[in-house]
C-alpha cells in the first residue's frame, strides 16, 4: 500500500525560508561581484587563508597589540578561497623584518616568481606586487633563504589584492553557503515552521549584505563558515522550541512558532558575525583552549585550579596574591559535543549564540506568563535582543554568561507557573532540580539565584504564604549546598584564608569615584536612559499579572538592583555577579508592557511609545555595532 504523498500546498511552508535563503544567497553571489579589494588579515581568525605561517604574534615591544601579524617560513602562502575568472590582480602588502639583517625575498603567485626584493631591517613597509591576470584561485607564496636560526622571512601584517573582477566562491565555501541559506532554514522550518525558518535566512541575508558590501572577501568567508554551526544550532533550537511549547503550551499561545522567529534570526546574526575572520577578542581563545584541555583530561572540569594558576586564566590578584577563583564547568560540558563536530573555537561560539537564542525564546515566555499578548511578547524579545547584556556578551566572549543568563530565566519561567502549586514533594523536587540547574550553570549564578530567591521568599511570607515560602527557601538551600559541594568545597578554605579578610579592598583607581556614580555609569552603558524610564509604567501595567507572577518579576529587577550596588561595595566578593544578565528579561518585559500602556493613552502615547522604541533599539543597535567593530583591528587601512 502507497501512503499519501505530500501535496504542493502542505510543501510551501517548508519551503519558504529555504526560497528566501536561495534568493538571498543570489543576491549576495551577486554583491560580491562588486569591484572591491580581497582583504586577508594575518593574525587570529586567518585559518582559511594562511598556510605554512607561525604562530601570529602582537606587534611591538611588549606585545601590546598595535597590531596582530605572522612571521613566514620558507614556502608560506596566502590562499584566498574565491576562483578569478576575469581582471588583473595586484596585491598590496604590509610587512617588516623585526631583525638587524635584511633577506631577500621572492614572491610566487600561482608558481610563478611574480617578485623579488631584498626586505630591509626593522619597520613597518608596503609594497604593492603585481600578479598579473591570474584565473582560478589567487595564491602567494613567499620563497627566501635566510641565515636566521629561526627559518624566518617576513613579517606579514595583511595582503590586499586589488583588480579581481568577476570571482565564484570555492567549492568549500559554496558548500557552507548552501548549508546556512538552505538546509538551515529547511531544519528549522521542518522542526518549528516557517516564521522561524524565513526568520533565520533573512537575518542571514541581512547580515550577510552588511558584511560583504564592508568586506568582499571576510563576508563572503564568514557566511561560509557560519552553515554548519548554525545548521547544527537551528536543529537544536528547532527541538528545544517544540519542548516548551509541548511541556509550556501556554508560553506560545497566540503567537506560536513566531515565538522563535526573533531567537532564529539573532541567532543567524550572530553566528555570521563572530565567524568573520578579523574579528577577534582573547577570552575566544581561553574558552577554546580550556574546552580542549577538558577534552584531553576531564578531570579538569571537576577541579580547575591547577590549570588556572599554570596559565593566569579566570584569577584575581588579591592583597598581592593570584587566586584562582572557582568556575563552573557546565558551558564546556555543553560545547564539548558540539567541537566534536566544528572543532573548539566554533563550538564555544555556537554553545554561546545558542544559549543567546535560547534566553530570547524564554523572553517570549516570561511576558505571556505575566499575561502580555502575543504581540508584546514578541516586542520584548527585540528589546532583549537590542540590549548590551546580551550583544556584549557575545562580541566580548563571555560566553559562559549566557549560558547562566537562560538557565536563570528557565528557573524564574518555571517559579512563575509552579510556585502557587509548591504544596506536593513532587513540585519541591523539581523546583530543587531547577535552582540546581541555575546555580550550576555559571559562577556568578550562585549570587544571582540565591539573592532572587530570598527576596520574593521574604516577599511571599510577609504576604502571608509563609508554607509556600519555606518550601522555596528550603528547595534553593538543598540546590545551593549541592553546588557549593560539587562545584567550591575546595574552594571554601581559600575564601576563609585569601578573600574574606580583603572584603574591604576596592578596585584602588575607580574607589575615589564612589559606589553611586560608578553604580549610574553601569546603568547607563547597559540600559541608557529609555529603559529605567519606561519600569515605572511598565510595572503599572503589569498590575494586572498574577500576584506571585508580578512579585516575582519585582523581586527579580530589586535582586538585580541590590547586586548592582554589592558589586561596587563589595567588589572582591561580588564582582563576579552577573546583575546585568539578571535584568535583561525583566526590563525587557517591563519595557514593552510600558510600550504597550503607551499605545493606548491615544495619539500623545501612541507617538511617545514610537520615540521610545525607536530611541531605545536605536541606541542599543549603536552599542551592539560599536562593541563589535572595535574588535576588528587592520593598521594602515
């Protein structure tokens, strides 16, 4: 017996966002037609270019980073990953030979000797090679015989090649745009539906446009190696969706799969961005490479510290000593399957994003759990995804912070829909499996949790629920004595010994300045001036919202507000709390629920909501863009 075949109408919603991603995938083959240079950037992130290099370094004499370049070896070369089929190339290069001797150096392109020059000693020169009408993949090879120890040539900063003019991406780079506009957005639809899918490519095609029409050559190779994380991550966004709204129905109701369009198309964003090969920041590279030692031992993931002292990463210096501050292992067990497949550096990426798009979904059930409609609920998830609590933290690679950032927002999402039903041991055992989870999730989580907790448990029994609060208090004390003995115990006698006896000890160039005005500054860099306008009247209308739902939230942005203060009061113990993770959901919340309130107090609301929003994702797409930007670094450009 044949079974019924799928008609052309139940196809379309599959096939919209892979339509969309094969147009958009059209228009950005053709945008990078365009005549502009072939920028390569030695240095971090130059995987897809450089050959036969060592290790890049910073420039100057004590590395302080004017700019990053990499040293030749005989036969190093520079490959760029596109196929010439028409113009004349002519390659402009930044290099120096940090030496007292010069070298001669001879340049091939494509086996032919294209130049020879003898490099003087010392600074910073360019010097513009001409290759002729090179077809197929450029590529330049540096060939010299040195009396150096070493075996090194040249200081190569970045090569520029002008003149290229119609170019086809390599088989490997068409292969990853394929998978990012097709099977990406294919997955999502097949998992989600089609708003998250068209979501996905069109975030992908936003971004993608921005950073070929900035860069020909790094947008084109950043979409590239954006396909396969994010596939991966569209499949397991894609199930994590249908099991809040399988476990959560609620949380969707009214907007349904368009509760995953805005986490999809940051997620596509944000993928695209940290996978263009100039940017760079350090922590990258400390995630990277303490997922791979876990790898190799994971023993380390139980008890750090000796790996922390031996490479100064995540300590402190206090009262002259370097203390390895404990650091939670739960980001690196989540990457750890994911570098299996893209290797470390994409996997911490892509665990990150994931963990972004994640918190993005949960707003969405944040707001219909205080009774905001659908359309509410998808404006909070832009203002979230507008703020500096999120877009910092990925361009700054603290990425185990989002991973506590959702696993937080799970727990609250949870206590809003349980705690009035906190009676039974099966209620106060899955509430203790939640706190658990959300104060394993990040160092800082500890701080944030538990002050969450003890203030809406305070709030509750003065209230008069006095079992019910108990019950909480006594769930988060199981959950939190569980993580002190899995995760700190050790920890424990150097807080006694090195911490506690420093807990006046300030940051000696900010303390002159004050707890208020550095207290004001953080508020201004991460929420401006709009959002803490807009909690007033957003908590006005959310009166509405169910009681423990609505002192839930009050209990989160105070907790929020008090570690703000702790952590320039107090800062050798509460510098480490994440108070700007914590806030994010809720002021987005309370800032949309004020938009909303807005909107209906006539034509004046009406047009004072628009200024509002507009001013308030406005500033935070500045922030985002400015954050990002200054993580690229190209001298003499």
């Amino acid at each position: 017996m044949v079974g019924p075949r799928m008609s052309l109408p139940s196809l379309r919603p599959l096939l919209a966002g892979p339509a969309l991603g094969a147009l958009a995938l059209a228009a950005i083959l053709a945008l990078v037609q365009r005549p502009a240079p072939l920028f390569v950037n030695l240095g971090a992130g130059d995987e897809a270019f450089a050959r036969g290099f060592r290790a890049w370094e910073r420039d100057g004499l004590r590395a302080s980073g004017e700019t990053m370049f990499r040293w030749t070896l005989d036969g190093a070369r520079v490959d760029l990953p596109l196929r010439v089929t028409t113009g004349s190339l002519a390659a402009r290069v930044r290099l120096a030979r940090f030496t007292d001797r010069p070298a001669e150096i001879a340049v091939l392109s494509s086996g032919r000797e294209v130049d020879r020059w003898t490099q003087p000693p010392r600074g910073w020169r360019e010097r513009t090679v001409e290759l002729g009408e090179v077809r197929g993949t450029p590529s330049l090879q540096f060939r010299f015989s040195t009396p150096d120890l070493e075996g090194l040539g040249v200081a190569v900063d970045w090569v520029e090649v002008r003149g290229a003019g119609r170019v086809a991406p390599s088989p490997r780079l068409l292969a990853g745009l394929l998978v990012l506009f097709l099977a990406a957005p294919f997955a999502l639809a097949v998992l989600a539906g089609p708003a998250p899918s068209i979501a996905l490519a069109a975030g992908a095609a936003i971004v993608g446009a921005v950073l070929v029409a900035w860069d020909r050559l790094g947008g084109i190779t950043a979409l590239a190696a954006a396909g396969p994380p994010a596939a991966g991550a569209a499949v397991l966004l894609g199930l994590a969706f249908r099991l809040v709204a399988g476990r959560w129905p609620d949380t969707v109701s009214g907007s349904g799969a368009r509760a995953l369009a805005a986490p999809a198309a940051a997620l596509a964003v944000a993928l695209v961005a940290l996978s263009h090969p100039a940017y760079y920041y350090p922590d990258v590279d400390t995630h990277a490479r303490f997922l791979a030692a876990a790898r190799a031992d994971p023993y380390l993931l139980f008890d750090p510290s000796e790996y922390q002292q031996r490479t100064g990463a995540w300590t402190r210096e206090i009262a002259g000593r370097k203390v390895a501050f404990p650091y939670s292992p739960m980001f690196y067990l989540a990457a750890w399957p994911l570098a299996v497949v893209f290797g470390e550096v994409a996997a911490v990426k892509t665990a990150a994003v994931l963990a972004m798009a994640l918190t993005l979904l949960l707003v969405h059930a944040l707001a219909r759990r205080l009774d905001q409609r659908p359309g509410l609920s998808i404006l909070a998830q832009v203002m979230a995804v507008s703020l500096p609590a999120l877009s910092t933290r990925l361009a700054l690679a603290l990425f185990p912070a989002l991973l506590g950032q959702a696993l937080e927002l799970l727990l609250i999402v949870h206590l809003i829909r349980r705690y009035p039903h906190l009676e039974g041991a099966r209620d106060a055992a899955a509430a203790c499996a939640f706190l658990f989870a959300a104060q394993a999730a990040y160092t800082g989580s500890v701080l944030n949790v538990s002050a969450v907790v003890m203030i809406f448990a305070g709030g509750e029994a003065a209230a008069g629920d006095r079992r019910k609060a108990w019950r909480l208090l006594g769930a988060w004390s199981v959950a939190a004595a569980a993580v002190v003995l899995v995760q700190y115990a050790r920890f424990l006698p150097i807080l006694w010994r090195d911490v506690l006896p420093h807990l006046g000890e300030g940051a000696a160039g900010d303390a002159s300045a004050g707890v208020a005005p550095r207290v004001l500054g953080r508020v201004a860099f991460f929420y401006d001036l709009v959002y803490p306008l807009l909690l007033v009247p957003g908590l006005l209308a959310l009166r509405g919202a169910a009681p423990p739902a609505r002192r839930l939230l009050e209990a989160t942005l105070l907790a929020g507000a008090a570690l703000l203060v702790l952590r320039y009061a107090v800062p050798v113990l509460f510098r480490d709390a994440k108070e700007v993770e914590l806030l994010a959901a809720p002021v987005a919340v309370t800032a949309a629920a004020a938009l909303g309130w807005l909107a209906e107090r006539g034509v004046a609301g009406r047009l004072a909501a628009v200024a509002a929003a507009g001013s308030a994702l406005a500033w935070g797409a500045h922030r985002a863009v400015a954050v990002y930007l200054d993580r690229f670094l190209a001298v003499g450009r």
